[in-house]
C-alpha cells in the first residue's frame, strides 16, 4: 500500500541513481541490443517480443511512416509550424489530429475483428461463413465497416506487403483470415471492391499478435511520428514562416453585413 | 515554377494510386525489409544509412524510450489523459513538453560542439585545447554549457552505452571527442563533476553523423513518443479519470480574501 | 456551388480588404461598443444576444476562470510549461486535457437535461416527476448523472450565483428546474447529498439558453483559457525551468531487474 | 517555508470548501458583477482594473476574436477538427499555432516599443526623433520593425478603432505615440506605407498599461479562443470527418523511384 493516497505506481521504468530498468530490462542492455521496434513491442506488451513479433512490428511501424503532405496529420504539422512555434510543438499539432477519422480505422477495425473471431468461436461457425453474416448485419443497420476501402490506393501496396510478411512470419491467423474474407464478402454481397487498406491490415494483424485494440491508433503515431518531423523541418528548412499556404478564395454564407442594433451603438 | 500560388512542394513522399515513394524507395519495398530507425534516418537524411549509422540511430532512439513518471513529459501525457480524452491527445501533450529545459540540450548542445569543432579547425586548436578554452570562457560569462550534469545519474549507463557503441561503430568523431574533453575540462577548470548525460551524448553523436543542429529534440521526441503511449496507456487502463493525482496541499501567497470595491456591487 | 472541390464555405467571418464581417458585423463596430462577452455569443449562435443573454454568458465564463493548481488543465498548463515551451503551447496543454472526464459534465449534463425535458413532454410528466424517474432509472442501471457533487465544495459558491443570475435574468427554464429537482430525488431516493456542481449549472443554464449539448466543454475552456494563462505566466515568471515539481517517490511494480535472454546478447 | 520540497506556492486562486479567493475575490462575488474582460485584467496584472482599463481590455479580446479561415490557427483548428477528435484538441491546435510568425508580432512589438520608450527618456530624445532613430538602425541592421503593415488590410479597421477608444479612454500614452511616429517615419524613411497593424495596436496599447511583453501572445489567444471554437464547430456541424481539404495537387522533388540498395533486399 502507498505511503499517501498520491504515491504513483508504475509498472514501466524503474528510476535509480545510475540505473533505468524498463520491463524487467536495463536500458544500457537494450541500447544496441534489442532493436527499437523490439523494445516498442516490450513496452506495450510487458515483455520482449519473439523474433518474427519484432520483424513484425517493425513492419507496422514503417509502414505508417508517411503519406506524403495529403492527410489532416501532416498538414496539421505544417501548419502549425508555419506559425513560427518549435519543431516539438508542431509534430505534437499532427499527432493530435490522428483521431476518429484519421487513423482510427485501426482502433474500431481491430475491435470489430476481435469480437468477430469470438462470435465466430462461440457461435460454431467458420471465418468466411463470418464474414459473410458480418458483411449483411452491416448492410442493413447501414454502419459501415472500419479498414476497407481507400480514397487513392485500390490495392494498398502497404497492405499487400504486410499481409506477406504476417504469412512469411507466422503471425497471420484468424484475424487476418477474417479481414480478408470481409473484403471478399463486400464484394460478393455489395459488388463494390472495398479492399483491406493499410489501417484494416495492421488492425487484423495486432489482433492476432494480441494486443488491445485502445492502442490501435498507437501503432500509427509511433510509426507517423518521424514522417511529422521530416514534414515540420521541411516546413522549417525550405520555406518561410506564415507563407501563404493555402488559396485564400472560398464562399462566405453568413448574414450579410449590417449595423449594430440601436442599443449598442 | 509551380502553376499556382499556393502549390506545395515536398521531397520526403510521392504519393500515386497503389504506390508511396519515400525519399526514392517505395514503401513496399521499405516495410519489411529497411530496419524502422534505418528509415528514420532516410526520413531525415534523404539517404540511406551505412550499416553502422542504421545501428547507430537505433541505438540512439532506444536511448529515449522511457525515464518513468519522472519527466514533464510523462507528467504530462499522464495529467492530460486523467482529463478523460484519447490517447492521441494525451501523448502530443506529453512531446509539446519537449521543450529547451526537457530535451532542448540536445539542440543546444548539437550546436556548441559544432562550433567549437568548428572553432578548433580555424583556429588551429587541438580538440583538448578548445575544451578548456570554452570551459573557460563560459565560466567567465556565467554561461551553462548543455548537456552535462543529470539530477538523478551520476553516471548515466545511456551515454556510457552509448559511446561504447559509437566507437565500435566507427561513428564516434570530433565531436564526441570534445564531448569527453570538455566534461574532463570541467572536472580539472571547476572541481565538479559533470559527465556528458544522455542528451550531451546524443548531440554529439549526431553531430558527428553530420545532423543539423535543429534536429536535436526530434531524435528525443522520436524515441520518447513509445514511452508516453505507454504511460498514457498504464493511466487509462489502471486508473481512474479524474483521480486524485497530486497533493492538494499547497500555499496560496495571493492577496487576503476582500470585498470588491463599492463600483462593481 | 464551389468552382473546385477544394473551395471551403464559411460563416463566421468575411475578410476583405480593410473589413472584417463577423456574423454580419463589421468587427470595427463589434470593438468597444458589443461587450467581449456578447461577441462570443454572437460566434456561437450566430446572432447578437439580449442584454439578459449577455450577461448571462459573461458570468458563465468567469465562472470557469480559474480553480488554482488542483486541476489537470492547471497541472498541465503548468508541466509543460516547466520544459521550457512558448506560453501558448503550455496554455494549450491545459485546454488538451478538457474531455470526459475533466468539464466533461456540461456536455453529457446538458444532453441529459435535454432529452429528459423533451421527454417530459413527450410523456405528459411534470419537471418533479421525472427528475424522480431519471434518478431511479439511473440508479438501476447503476449510470452517473454527470453535474452533481463535487470532491471539495458541498455548496458549490459557483452554482449558486448562476442560479441566482439565471433567475434574475429570466433566463432559468426547465433545464435548470430539472436539474434542481435531479439533486433533490437524489438526496430523497439515494441518501446522497449531491448538489449540481458548476459544471451541471453551466449545463443547465445553456439548455436554457438553446445551446448545442456539443458546445457544453467550449464554455467551460473559453473561460478557463484565462486562468491558463495566468498559471502558464506564473510558472514562466517565478519559477526555474525543469524545476523539481513533483515529489519523486512512487512505486515500481513492474518485473524484477534481469538479464537480456541469450537471442539478444 | 513550504514543508517539503516540491510544495507549490501560487498567488492565482484560493481553493477552500465552498470559497474560491482569485487575486483576493470570492469567485461568487466576480461572476455577474465584474464583467470577464475586467476578470481577465485581474487575473494578469493582480489588481482589478478601472474602468476605462476593463473597456479597453475588452476591446482588446474582441479584436482578436476571429480572422476567417484565413490564418493558420483556424486551419489547424479545422484541420485537426477533421482527424475526427473532441472539440477541445481542435481549438488547442489552433493555439499552438501562435507563435513568432503568427501573433507573435505583439510580443515583440511590445518589447521594442517599451525599450524605445525607455531609451527615448534616458537619451533625452522625443518619442518622433527616436521613431526616426529606430527606423534608420533597423534599416541599417536590415531588421524588421514587428507590428506594422499586413498583406490584406491597407488600413486595418480594428487599428483605427483600437486608438480611437485608447483615446477616448485616456490610456493611449508613450508606446502609442511611438507606434503612430514610427509609422510615419517608415513612409518618411523608406517610402513605404505600412501602417501599425492590429498587433502592433495591442502591442503599443498593453506597454501603456504596463503589461509585460511575454504575455504579448496571451492577449491574442485570450482573444482568439472563441473564434477558433467556432471554427472547430462549424467543422464538426457542417462538413464530413476526413473530408477533402485541400487540393491534392503539389509538386514532389524527392528522389527519383528507385531499387533499395543490394544490402536490403
């Protein structure tokens, strides 16, 4: 029991004069050692990953890496630092915006793929007869399904890719077994070509590396975080700050212009 | 010449339907296949790294990770994530704090080993020779010279780490040379103890990778933002918003409680 | 319609040339003669308010300005601010941690005040008769009613002056008499003195005022944006940098110390 | 004394069961009875202003109160407002934007105003030969003097207005004076017509009311929180999460696409 009811209690570093022991681990014997993906892995999951989990999560990492200046995060980031404010401040401006829309598909995909496998287990049937009664539920309640579907990619060269790897490193299973057979069934059911996007791919594949689908959007800011700050000091570097950034013509639909009323005048 | 005003230029990711080039790689190509700090480095850098760099900025990030619930920046993420908000949230306030007095040595720090190596070259002075004259000259203007000393390690295992490394890969230049030299110059000019802490090791190993200077609080926030996810996510799942987290105790020294004058009654 | 899909369409603000039209006031006349106050009436709803409607936002934001050091908004405003940041980025950390949990209670306090006066009417029951429903179904589904009780004041000073206010303007309605009753069949069904708190007031208050339920945290930050900067420019002005906040004492229980296993080595 | 080590004094607010004390008053005596420009006055100086004071900081809040979605704080707001997150992450974006290129001007005009005033009355010059005076040494210097000329306002109306009420309210003194000089001397000088833009106005007005310069950014931000809460909630209420922004287009002069080197593959 804590000394005082405000005594913190952490299970993440312990602090020592010349020493930091981070999940069981001494920071000077994970430095140089264990790669960074790794210790990632060993930060959120409270131990060191397996050789293929840590090739694994070093793959969902890079493949968040950047999306060039096109989505809210990186324009967020540039923004901000065009107004004249520190590197730090201006990547946190990005990260803030990974939210419902942004990233999120990771999140609410991994959550709807865990208790579909469930459903699945609990209800004796299998992956793709799944898939298919997941597809319908979601026609007629009109709720769309997170991680399908891309407004560029029609075949996600990121997806693709870690689909590969999740298959090569024995980590793809029943998640990624139903994440494809949605995307089969969405064409099937609905004839439209929803693929799995780069979101719907890492979610099914925590999903079966077994993690929490609250750190989904995690996953895409640990990974982002370095294409902010190439974006923040490109901004910083080549251009000046409080450029105009953005074409200043839009449409003004409110009152039109008009005095005050009398008893303010 | 761009054909309108407000067209942006970048050089970090072409983004095509089914294709992302970074920096001249594809993404598909990088996942899996290019290490995470390796391509955090051609983020950077805009090349890739040797072998020994890719190792190096590895090490570098791992060296960030986590320093418990110590710093600001935990302090932060974890304040803001009692507020009841998402973990997005709660992690960019943790890197805003990444501020000149949390993280700002490396900056700091980056830029006075350049110049003084810079320094050393013109002037003809050994890297010995211009630590005690810099040692010298900022006891004369009553000037800190960043990145030496550390509240709680005496003798911090990460630049130990660190530095072993630097040398074995073939990194460690001038520049972690004066690091040393200047620390030894401290101890024989002042009588302190003041060894090269994290932050003084990593700005001049980067400034021995030939980084710019105004990169120094990215390398920290980069490996940092793993250890705030992990804090923001011990909050969220082990505690409960809103908890009590500080001591209420505390003095107020503002003016005795009054009446307000007769005009606002 | 828009000549390019990218045109964005606003009706805040119209900026032209030497005149700026907000909510088809020229900003020049809005200065000096529209109290602050009214002004951000005015932005929210999109006409100016009565007199009694002015002064009623006006004592809604002063009554948010500030609750010195005890809160997470001041506590992060404050952390952040020690990393040595610009004054708006720690003024920003404080309003970050504004969410559910922490000015939470005006948004999910005022949706619940107004579904349960539409109810009311819906369902041919007086203000007393369903603040008894709510609380006993409450109960049995074992859910809080956000707004009421506080962990310092009993008698919230605050509550009581806006009540007193909103009487005296003409503004209480039924969302504020639904709310009173809620604390009465509180105390009646449940034992429990739980009086509405400031943020149940504010929530009661706007209900009354026809205020969007989304907007319920927006009062609350807009008028606690000024005691953020005043705990941003204490800390800046009276206190060190990286001064030792925080009492360092805590508790790891986290693995014990151990050795990289062998893979690693 | 404080009892330990890391006990906070504050002088903002007095937090007791029932009875909040800001700067001396009870909170219940504020609300209602002091309107919040004037609160704000008493959270920043310490002391509750004149009359003429709280009109005049009043008009302050409302000249920053919104500037369409023109800067950058807006498009951040709305950027991240689109990422899909709560209302008050947007708005903090929003506010990190201000900075030394964006509202900025304040508290560097401030600075320069007051040593200019300072320097004017120890070198025994008027305040129209020290305008002259500082125009010549920044052109020598190459420096820009922050607070005059805006790329859309010739004849900014909330300059106009600002200085006439500083007049009428008998607080336009030295630092006003200055900034009207210095305009002159500007066109004089250099030929150019840039005239005291709406944050030089604040910048000259707040150093006649004693303000510190570092609260410079303060008086925007106080300001501008209300139009960026609206901005974040016509995002929210009337456009899409993730909608289309921004035009794609942009030109990218990254690398060519090319293999990874033989090492990687």
């Amino acid at each position: 029991m804590p000394d005082n009811d405000y005594k913190w209690t952490t299970g993440i570093t312990k602090v020592q004069p010349n020493n930091l022991v981070t999940r069981g681990y001494r920071q000077a014997d994970l430095i140089g050692n264990v790669p960074y993906a790794h210790t990632v892995f060993l930060l959120l999951k409270g131990r060191l990953p397996s050789k293929n989990e840590g090739r694994m999560m070093d793959a969902i990492l890079t493949s968040s890496v950047d999306h060039g200046i096109t989505p809210p995060s990186a324009r967020a980031t540039r923004t901000v630092a065009s107004g004249g404010v520190p590197l730090p401040t201006a990547v946190a401006a990005g990260i803030m915006s990974v939210g419902d829309a942004h990233g999120g598909a990771i999140e609410k995909g991994a959550l709807f793929l865990q208790e579909g496998v469930h459903r699945a287990k609990a209800e004796g049937k299998s992956i793709d007869e799944m898939a298919i009664i997941l597809v319908r539920e979601s026609r007629e309640q009109k709720k769309r399904i997170h991680g399908f579907g891309h407004r560029v990619h029609t075949a996600d060269p990121r997806t693709t890719k870690l689909y590969t790897l999740a298959d090569e490193l024995e980590i793809a299973g029943d998640h990624v077994a139903l994440s494809k057979a949605i995307a089969e069934a969405l064409l099937s059911e609905t004839g439209k070509n929803l693929p799995v996007n780069v979101d719907g791919a890492i979610a099914a594949i925590i999903s079966d590396m077994e993690f929490d689908h609250r750190l989904g959007k995690a996953f895409f800011l640990m990974g982002r975080v370095a294409g902010l700050v190439a974006q923040a000091y490109e901004e910083m570097s080549r251009e000046k700050p409080m450029r105009r950034m953005y074409d200043p013509d839009h449409d003004y639909d409110g009152p039109e212009e008009g005095d005050l009323p009398e008893e303010y005048r």
